[in-house]
C-alpha cells in the first residue's frame, strides 16, 4: 500500500481544505502551490498564445462545452434535454411560433433561449430572442400582458 505524503513539495502540510483532487486523474497537490503554479503560467506569452491558437482551431468544441456548462449552471439541464424540448416545440419559439432570427457576434442564427420563472428558477419553454426580451420588458407579468394584448386590440 502506498503512503500518502502530509506535505507538499514546498512543505505546504496537505490538510483537506489545502489538498487539491485532479477529477481525471485523482492526483492531490497543495492548493497553494496549485494556484502559484497557475498565475505563473497563465501570465507567460507562450502559454496565452498556445492557448488562443488551440480554441481556434477546436472553436466547435469550446462552443459546445461552453454552450454545455451554461445550460448545467443557469438552468440545471443538459444539450440533449435543451434538444428534447427544442423537438417537443418543432424548433420554433412557444409565443410566436416562428423560429430564431436573431443571429449572435459571428453572424450565426442564435439558440432559443430559455424562459424561465425567476423565483422557482422553473423553466416554461423555449423563446426567440424578441419574445423572450418583450415579456422581460413587461416584468413577466400576466396582468401587463393582457393589458398590453387589450391595448392592441383596441388600436388596431
């Protein structure tokens, strides 16, 4: 059986808030050697250009991840539950039934966004970008809704 050290390298002690776990590979390292090692590193030409050069030749990929990481944060779903209800919708927005037209900074058509209640964090459904702005600027309220909806019929 292997012995576990107590201390790092630098002879940081290796307590539990200071022991940081690698998730793929399970190795421990002191915190603080982990975070002087990382300002180091970050903060050195080669390393930025490394990085910069890599995202752009694996931009489908950092996108996705991305794209995957924003959904699980905000709204506590995955890409293939988004892509179920996107399914469930037909691909078009749940207001005005009509699909993206919105595009983002690289000329793409923009994702649906997802509506969602606020205070419950509950999701409602899948919006275009002009739906989903209106009802945030009508406070997501039903009674300004319906006076707005009365307002048109009546100025038709």
């Amino acid at each position: 059986m292997r012995k576990l050290n107590t201390h790092c390298r630098k002879g940081h002690e290796l307590t539990f808030e200071n022991t940081y776990i690698a998730p793929k590979n399970r190795k421990r390292s002191c915190r603080k050697c982990r975070s002087e090692y990382r300002k180091f590193i970050n903060h050195t030409p080669e390393y930025r250009k490394y990085q910069t050069d890599w995202k752009k030749k694996n931009r489908d990929k950092c996108t996705r991840t991305s794209r995957e990481r924003g959904l699980r944060v905000l709204y506590g779903i995955t890409l293939q539950q988004y892509e179920v209800m996107l399914q469930t919708q037909n691909g078009v927005c749940a207001i005005c039934k009509n699909p993206e037209i919105a595009v983002n900074k690289r000329n793409k058509i923009r994702n649906l966004s997802i509506d969602h209640n606020h205070t419950s964090k509950k999701i409602r459904g899948l919006l275009c970008h002009l739906c989903n702005r209106a009802l945030g600027l009508l406070k997501d309220s039903p009674d300004i809704c319906k006076r707005a909806a009365q307002y048109l019929e009546t100025h038709v």
